[in-house]
C-alpha cells in the first residue's frame, strides 16, 4: 500500500490524525502566504522559523502514523 492510500485511510479512519494532518496543510498554507512577500519584518522571520519547526514535527507525527499503520498491517 502506497503512503498517500495510507494517509487517506488514516484520516478516515483517526480523528487524531486527521486533525494533525489538516494542521500540516494549514501550516504549509501559512508558510507560503509568508513566502509572498518581498521582505519579512524580524517578527515575522521569527514566526516563519517557528511556523518551520512546528510543520516539520507535524510531518515526522504523520510519518510515524503511517510507519505504525504499515507494521500493524504488514504492509511493505
């Protein structure tokens, strides 16, 4: 089974997951509304890195979900 078919599963399946995976996507939303602009003010650096650090702990929770999902399941 292929991560996204997993990742589908899980977020029909697993409230908890889907809601740190909408969190992710809204992460990733923010980062790239961020990204627009030609000059960011020493807050907003401060809050893109933190907004950086918080979406790559989302990325390594989904990833552990998936790695979980797959070794119950046998999957390879």
């Amino acid at each position: 089974m292929r991560e996204e078919e997993i990742i589908e599963l899980l977020k029909n399946q697993d409230e908890e997951f889907r809601k740190l995976y909408n969190e992710h996507r809204e992460l990733d939303s923010l980062l790239k509304e961020m990204d627009k602009k030609n000059f960011l003010s020493e807050e907003e650096e401060f809050e893109k890195k933190r907004l950086k650090k918080e979406k790559l702990y989302k990325k390594d929770k989904i990833a552990e979900y998936v790695k979980n999902y797959r070794r119950q399941h046998h999957c390879d």
